[in-house]
C-alpha cells in the first residue's frame, strides 16, 4: 500500500500531524510505502490527483483525505482498505 502526504511548508498542522499519522500507518500495515510531498514541487501530480486543500492524504492512487484526518480516521480508513475491520 503506498500512501502519500501532499503538504505545504510552512503549514503548522501539517508539520504537527505528520509523525502521528506516519506512525499510524506503519501500525496498520506493516512494510507501507510512505511519501510525503511538498505540493508545491509536485503540483501537476497532486492536480492529477485531485488535491484541492492541503494537507490531503492519497492512498493507492486515490485521495482518501482532502483535509487533514486524526490518526484513528487514517487507521479506520487503511483497516477498511485492507479488509480489516477494528
């Protein structure tokens, strides 16, 4: 599963989550492909992607968040994905 992390520099809330949300993921599915993307460098992929507010979180190709999700709606959304439910 690959996950990635659109986020602006500068953005508090992104900087301040970002850890937490890492940790989270790894948690839940163990070996997961993390990247974390400064929007501004990568914006024709986040356009691709459909990122219209930061930060937003896709997974597998498609945005799963469009603002930022605490980590127990991150583990709920890749346990469904996964086919786990907890």
């Amino acid at each position: 599963m690959k996950i990635e992390l659109f986020y602006s520099p500068g953005c508090s809330q992104c900087a301040a989550a970002r850890e937490s949300l890492k940790a989270t993921a790894e948690n839940v599915v163990p070996g997961i492909e993390w990247h974390e993307l400064n929007v501004l460098e990568d914006l024709d992929h986040a356009v691709e992607l459909g990122v219209l507010a930061l930060p937003a979180i896709v997974v597998d190709g498609e945005l799963l968040f469009s603002s930022l999700p605490t980590p127990q709606q991150l583990r709920a959304a890749l346990n469904r994905r996964s086919g786990v439910e907890k």
